[in-house]
C-alpha cells in the first residue's frame, strides 16, 4: 500500500464523523484487513429479529395488463415498441395465482414479502377520480393472505410503472405537477393499506428512473433527446418521495407506526491505482449514482459537491426551504444490489476510469460510514440465470450465498445496523430490457403451461435453509481440531525436480596466487600459473548445491523429503547399459546427504508435465507411452535407480500424476503396465534385501455436487472421481479393471477408446501397490445442469462450477476437501496406508510473508488431522508443496531476490506444526515418542575438519602459495562413487 494511501486510511479513521465524503475511508480500511482471514467464510447467525425476505414488482409478474379496467402502464406501451419482442402482458400472472404465490412465499419461511402496487391498476390514468375498487381489491386480498401466513408486507408504492396517462398527458416525471399527483396517490394507499403494512418503499431505483427511462432510453418511457432531463426528473422524484414521507409522518405514522423509505440501488468500484485521486473517482462515481439520491434524503439535503462541481447547471438546485423538505425524509436505508444495476445498467462515463466490481458488504460500509450508521434494509439482491434454465440454478444459488455472506459479516465484523435482506425475486418474470432472455426468480415458472406452474428452484431450498437456520451457524465438522499425528509421521516436503549442478565446486580451481601477506592478505591471481592436475575421486561433499539443498531442506523441519529424477537424462538413449553416469552420481549423493540429515528421500522416477514427456529421445520421438516398447523400458530404468540408489532410498514413486486429463485411455493403459512392471521388479528382485516400498501418485482434486442435497449432483460428481481417480486406482488398488461406473457411462455413449485388460495383464497390474500417494490442491464443484457452455464438460455430462465465497488464488482454497479425499480413498480401498504427497498454494512470489500459504497450511493439514482422528483414516505422511519458488514458481518455503534466497513467514509455521507433531490440546502432557535411531549407520558419515596444506615460494616479503582447502575427510576411509 502506497505512503499516500495510508495517510489517507489514518486521516479517514481518525474522525468517524468527517464529512462530507467520510466513506472515502472504506477502501483502505478493507486494504488492512487481515488477509487471507477475513476473506474466509464466517459462520454465524444474523441477529435475532432480523428480517428475511422476498420481493417481486408488479409489471414483472402480475400480468392481467387489461384485466378487471386496469389502465396501460408506460411498459404496457414502451414493449410494443421499438425492436422489442416480449411484453409483461401475462408475466407471470400472479394476478390471478395469489394462491401460487403465497404458497411460494410460505414455503420459503421468509418474514417479510416485498411487491409494488400497479399504480395503473388502482387508478387506471393515474389520478384518485379514475378509481378502480376490483383491482385495489386484488392488493387487499393479497395482504390478506400474507396476514393468513404471518408474512408481513413490504409495499412499493412505484416500480418504474407510471400510468401511460400521465406520461402523454403531462410528460411522465420530468413535470413537477407529478409530485403532487404522487402524493395524492400515496395518500390513497396509505389510508386503504397501511393499518396492515409497516414498511413503504416510495420509488423504487430513482436512478434507472430517471438515467435509463429519460436519458438513455433502455427502460420506459424510453426518452433520450435531452441530456439534462434526467437531473430535472431526479429533482422531482426526490420532491415526490419528500412529499408523501411527510404526509405519512403527520397524519398516519402515529397510528400505523409504519416506517418509509425510497429504494436506492448502487453498483461498487475500485481504484485502478491506489492513488488519492483514484479514490476520489471512486467516491465520485458511487456521488453520481447512489449520493446523488441518498445525500439529500441522510445528509444535508442537497445534491453531493463532486455532482455540482462537475455538472454545474445542469443539476437543478434546492431552495433552503426544499432541503429542509427533502433532508431526513427516509427512516431507513433502502439498498438495491444486484444484476440489474451493476454490470447491465452502469455506463462506463460513470466509473471515471475506476473499476466495477461486485462487493456487497464494501458497499454497506460505505453507506455505514458516508451517512452516519443508517440501519439498512436491502430491499432487492440476486444475480440472475440465462432463460433456458430450469429448476437447477447453481450460479445464482452461489451468489445468494455469497451476498449473504457478505451481509452477515457487515453486521458481526464490521458493525454495519443492517436490519433485513430481501433475495430476488421470488418467481421468474418479465426482465425489463432483458425480457425473458434471463430468469431471477428463486422458484421456476413454466410460461407454457395456463396455470405458469411454479416450481422451487435449488436456490429456493439454499435460501430455505439459511432464514431455517438464521445464517451459518457453525457446526462441529467446521472447527479447527485438537490433536496430534502419531510419532512415526512422515512429516515432508516436495519439489518437482532438484537443482543438479554435476561439476564439483571443491578443488576445481586450478590457479596460482599471490598471497600478500605483508599488506592486506588479499589473493592475486598470478597469470601463467596453474597447479597440476588433481588426481582424486570426487566426494559427495564437494558438491556445494547438494549441501545447500540439504541444509534448506533441513531448515523447514522435515524428516522426509520427495523429488523427482529426470528420465531423459538419467538414460538419455534409452539404454540403461549407457547411462549418465555423471547425473546418475549426483542424485545418488543427494540422496545419501539426504539420509545422513535424517531425511528419508522420497523419489519419483517419471513426472509428467504437460509441457515435456520427460522420456529418452528415442521413446519421445516413437510414439511416448503408446510405444509397445515404453513399459518394458521404464521397468529397465526402474531397476537401474533401485541398483543405483536403493541403498538410500526406501520409498519409490514409480509415476507421478499419470491421471492427466491430457492423458489418453490408452497412454493411461501403458502408463500401468509400466507401473507394475516397475513395482514386480523391485519386489522380486530388491525388496529383500532393500526393504523399501513403491506405489504411484495420483493427482486428486476433489469433486463435491454442486446441490449436497440433490441426488442428481451427487452421481455425476461421483461419476468425474471414477474417471479422475479411480481410472487409475481402481486397476491397482481394486479390482484390476477400470471402474464399472467408468466402463458403463463410455458404454452408454458406444464409446470403445476404454482399452480391455486381458487376464495377464489383470494379474499384472492387480496389487501393485504398498501406500496409497496422492496431490491434492484444491476442489471443484460440479452439477448435472448446463448453464455456462465454457465450463461444460460435454461427454461427461457435468457442469464445472466454484463458490463465490470461497478463497482464490488462482484455485480455490477448500480445506475440508481434503477430508473428504482421504476418506473417498479409505472408502474404496479400505485400510490402505496413504501419504499425501503434495499440497499447497500457488501465491505471489514476491509475497515473503506469505500469509495465504500460513493459513493454506494450517488448515489443510488440521483437515487431515480430522481424517486420522475422527474419520479412522491410515494416514502416513503429508507432504507441503513445494520448497522452493525457483524450482516451483509460486509455491515455495524459499523466496529469490537475484541470487539471494529469502525465507518466507510460512517455513517456520510449518516447522512450529512439525515440531509440536500437529495441534497438541493446550495443557496436555508432551507426546511420548522413542528416540530416533542413528540413520544408516553403514553409510560413511562425513566429518567437517578443515585441512590446509601450501606450497610455499618465500621472496621479498610475499608468499607464492598454491592453497588446497580440504572441507571434509571421510571419517573410515575415502568416499567416491
């Protein structure tokens, strides 16, 4: 964060009560937030008494336009127009579905039901002389009926459906005759309504009114000739709003004790750049939308000072007398967000360069703040779905989920008096300029059928269960546990691959120098001199990147580590009769450092990439895996690491991530007959006497339905593991066939691309595992209905999804997957002993305290803890990924800056984790475990004694020395390859 934006944030907090433009602290504020916990999900419930409700407006679903001497609407006028195809003729016709409707609204739990009367219904040209009794009889049943269900009323008097009347005969709202005209309207209503309603919207959105009606003409009545007109309609809605709140005070408030407000909706922005000027753009946009109807209503009456300063006289002005009208007149803050406003309905001129984005609990903070702790009830909030969908909504169930989560945590962490949220809406309509092209609705209507069936969306039953439950209380699964590993945890860390730097750093210098000894002790290479060739086996010791490698290694606390070798270049002609030795040499000793640190090494033989094969010249280049030959010849190399390094390594992964979505079935088919050769021969041939174990690692992600509680997610989630996982697992660790579930869904699409194992082959491959290995990163949802085309998997069937309230960067964050992983293993293969092998997140390398990998870590492994402890999990080992970002970009313990290594926040976490050998419950005694044995006590343990020997040449004062600087002898005898 920059200087300026600091002294901003400190200036803005340091005087809660600064106006105007006191919101301008917001951004900052939420820029100090602790990151990545305040960004977690809270679990907790709203406060008692807190409103929850549902709305809907009259042109969208009342229908019925000329039914029982209703008069046209300006949208009765403004669809049959223009190049507009639909009109909100029938709707939804909830004029005639009351019983539909209330059944909805009941079934829901909500407390509170939002809908807006059709002005041109109870006075069909717009004035009390044009009264029409049958349908004011339709808003009196309605609210009868909601009385019936102990549901209470929230009525907007005006949602954008003026009397056509009006509109022709005097101009709509751009003539100030209409404030009075609107007056005697609310007049009528609150006298026929208000004993039973407690909370009146006036106007709903005066912004799209007055912008997109009279300016540019999206909505009805769909003017756009004169700029200005929009300010001056603004103007006179403000001065109808103002007129009707204080009739309401003085003659109904103290009998109906209702309360009044006008629904104001906003879109959120963010700076590009955090500057002060870019905050100021911010403040500027959310003036001309939002203030520009909420300043006059909570502030001083009057427009804000960035509208006048950049408008001038083109924004009307307020005599002292109208701020006085105008100022105080809502009793709360009514707040639109959503999809019809954000992202649909903002120009780009009103973002002032800044960036939109969608952040409803920023939004009610700004309000908080700007004017003065308001209590807020969000009238209207949702997103939307494309037309074509039915019953299962998954986009739009998410981002209800998401708002509320937001809401929810304005009102506990950020002290916001939100007292209500209202979803939208409560049925499929008519969407304004969208038409039906997009549904809002919480429960399907099928506009085909005479009746508009309704149907309860899975939107319907997610928001169902969060008003039965009064948020997210937190349950037990969700709090962090208590408790340890057991002593022999494997405790590890992975890299991709090693830095392999085969010429030996000791000894390599072959130069003469001049040591003065007499001035400053400096060396000076003495040129046309060099010491005679050094005839020496090379050491393990003389390699300084082994050493560093292991001392880092060392440093994070592990007792195993796991990398992968190279394959190409170990056997670069794909005959282990001519191997590398040189590399071969290297990876040896790094293993023998390893062993001598009391690292147990973990080696992968293969890991594939998707930018290389890895694989020898003469297999990459002859077909890869599908090369008959590939499988036999990976056994040979096998054999060859074993001989080569068995003696040091005891634990073997023979493929790392085969289960590639870029992997064919039939790459896959020879990738497990290479596996299982690989693993009979080891246990054939060197198992006695090696006595280590060899198994595969298999990428898994988990897969959770998107609808827990919809059966039809829950099959093709398990339908995307059998191919993800158990395509590869269920040959070794199951069976010995690929999944029947696997196997039939490629059968029902008469797909024969699944290879068939013959008997052999079955045999081969059956067993040929000692430990379950697996990666885990992240988790996915996934749901049988197709919304979006781009993340549709087409021949699986299944749509793939995330929650908006989870943690990014870039892949979700999802602790509690991994839980579900290890037990989706227990479930399928038993007791079988599993390690995870890889896990951790990706995050900006130039972000040393690493706060998401702290929290990433923490969480992750206390989910495995649950598994262990109280889901009776064989877990063995967890391995963080990855140890350093040069090797692993955005995943290591160990930053680079140039050539310096920096050590970032979240090594010596995972090294505090390590050392107490998981969560201990505080004030429990100290786990009891045996002292470690002395690590291969066969091996030849190095000593560090510096040895020095010279070559002396005395004359005038210098010493021509030829310097042999032995760092390590062998403590029984010389150590060489």
């Amino acid at each position: 964060m920059s200087g300026l934006f600091a002294l901003l944030t400190f200036l803005a907090l340091s005087s809660a009560d600064a106006k105007p433009n006191a919101g301008l602290k917001t951004w900052g504020r939420f820029s100090k937030l602790p990151y990545p916990g305040d960004k977690a999900f809270l679990y907790d419930t709203f406060p008692s008494g807190f409103i929850w409700a549902v709305g809907t407006a009259a042109y969208q679903v009342e229908g019925a336009f000329e039914k029982d001497g209703k008069g046209l609407s300006i949208w009765d006028t403004f669809t049959r127009g223009g190049n507009r195809i639909a009109t909100g003729d029938v709707g939804s016709d909830s004029y005639h579905n009351i019983h539909a409707d209330i059944r909805a609204i009941r079934q829901l739990g909500v407390t509170h039901y939002r809908f807006s009367l059709s002005w041109s219904r109870i006075f069909p040209n717009g004035t009390r002389g044009s009264y029409n009794e049958i349908g004011t009889n339709y808003y009196r049943t309605l609210i009868k009926r909601l009385k019936e269900i102990r549901v209470q009323p929230v009525v907007t008097l005006y949602h954008w459906d003026l009397p056509e009347h009006l509109q022709l005969s005097l101009g709509g709202w751009s003539n100030p005759e209409l404030v009075e005209i609107f007056k005697d309207y609310s007049d009528f209503c609150f006298h026929e309504f208000g004993d039973d309603v407690k909370y009146w919207i006036t106007i709903d959105n005066p912004f799209v009114v007055a912008q997109h009606g009279y300016g540019t003409g999206v909505v009805a009545p769909g003017i756009k000739n004169d700029p200005d007109l929009p300010f001056r309609v603004g103007h006179n809605l403000l001065k109808a709003h103002a007129a009707a709140w204080h009739l309401y005070n003085r003659r109904y408030r103290p009998r109906q004790q209702g309360k009044l407000s006008m629904a104001l909706a906003s879109h959120w922005i963010k700076p590009r750049r955090t500057h002060l000027e870019s905050l100021r753009e911010c403040q500027c946009s959310l003036d001309h939308v939002l203030g520009w109807f909420a300043r006059p209503l909570f502030a001083d009456g009057d427009y804000p000072p960035c509208m006048r300063e950049r408008l001038g006289s083109r924004l009307p002005s307020f005599t002292q007398e109208e701020r006085e009208q105008v100022r105080g007149t809502a009793d709360f803050f009514a707040l639109s967000h959503g999809a019809t406003l954000s992202f649909q309905l903002i120009n780009d001129s009103l973002k002032f360069g800044q960036l939109e984005d969608l952040d409803l609990r920023m939004l009610l903070y700004w309000i908080n703040a700007e004017y003065d702790k308001p209590p807020i009830f969000v009238v209207q909030n949702g997103w939307y779905v494309l037309g074509k969908t039915k019953t299962e909504d998954p986009k739009h169930m998410y981002y209800l989920k998401r708002f509320i989560a937001e809401a929810l945590k304005s009102i506990i962490i950020d002290g916001v008096n939100m007292i209500g949220y209202t979803a939208w809406s409560l049925i499929d309509g008519f969407e304004w300029h969208r038409e039906y092209g997009i549904r809002r609705g919480l429960y399907y209507v099928d506009f085909n059928t005479p009746d508009m069936k309704r149907e309860p969306k899975t939107s319907a039953t997610f928001y169902r269960n969060v008003i039965h439950r009064n948020g997210f209380p937190e349950l037990p699964e969700y709090r962090p546990a208590q408790g340890m590993f057991p002593c022999d945890f494997a405790w590890g860390v992975s890299a991709n691959s090693i830095r392999v730097e085969t010429t030996p750093t000791q000894f390599a210098d072959p130069n003469v120098y001049l040591w003065n000894i007499s001035n400053n002790g400096e060396l000076i290479k003495l040129e046309g001199f060099s010491a005679p060739p050094l005839h020496r086996a090379t050491h393990c010791a003389d390699y300084a990147t082994i050493r560093q490698q292991v001392d880092e290694i060392r440093q994070v606390g592990v007792n195993h580590f796991h990398f992968s070798l190279n394959w190409s270049a170990l056997v670069p002609t794909g005959d282990v009769a001519y191997p590398n030795s040189t590399l071969l040499g290297y990876y040896r000793c790094f293993t023998r450092q390893l062993v001598q640190a009391n690292v147990t090494p973990v080696v992968t033989l293969w890991h594939h990439t998707r930018q290389r094969s890895n694989m020898p010249t003469p297999l990459d280049t002859a077909n890869k895996w599908l090369n008959s030959k590939t499988p036999e010849a990976f056994a040979d190399y096998a054999r060859l690491c074993y001989r080569e390094m068995g003696a040091y390594v005891k634990m073997w992964i023979t493929l790392n991530e085969p289960n590639d979505e870029m992997v064919s079935y039939q790459e896959g088919h020879k990738m497990l007959r290479a596996h299982a050769l690989a693993w009979r021969a080891y246990d054939q041939e060197f198992r006695h006497t090696q006595r280590g174990q060899v198994s595969l690692a298999l990428h898994m992600d988990w897969v959770e339905p998107a609808f827990s509680f919809s059966r039809e997610d829950v099959e093709p989630a398990k339908r995307v593991l059998d191919f993800n996982v158990g395509w590869l697992a269920e040959p070794i660790f199951g069976s010995g066939d690929y999944p029947v579930g696997m196997r039939n869904w490629l059968r029902q699409l008469n797909s024969l691309e699944l290879p068939v194992f013959n008997k052999e082959d079955m045999q081969l491959v059956r067993g040929t595992y000692d430990f379950f290995a697996m990666s885990h990163f992240s988790t996915k949802l996934v749901t049988h209905a197709k919304e979006d085309s781009y993340t549709y998997t087409e021949m699986l069937e299944v749509q793939h999804m995330i929650d908006t309230t989870w943690i990014m960067s870039p892949r979700p964050v999802v602790p509690w997957g991994l839980r579900k992983a290890l037990n989706w293993v227990k479930q399928h293969y038993s007791d079988v002993p599993i390690y995870v092998m890889a896990n951790g997140v990706q995050e900006d390398p130039a972000r040393f305290k690493d706060s998401l990998r702290v929290y990433y870590l923490y969480n992750y492994i206390n989910e495995a803890l649950k598994a262990f402890t109280l889901d009776g999990v064989n877990l063995k080992g967890y391995f963080a990924y990855a140890l350093n970002d040069q090797r692993d970009p955005g995943f290591g313990f160990y930053g680079q800056v140039h050539d310096e290594v920096i050590v970032k926040a979240s090594l010596s976490n995972y090294r505090n984790i390590i050392q107490h050998n998981g969560f201990p419950i505080p004030g429990a005694s100290p786990q009891q475990c045996p002292a470690l044995l002395e690590p291969c006590p066969d091996c030849h343990i190095l000593i560090r004694r510096p040895v020095v020997g010279f070559l002396t040449l005395v004359g005038s004062g210098i010493l021509i020395t030829l310097g042999l600087i032995i760092y390590y002898t062998a403590k029984r005898h010389k150590e060489h390859y």
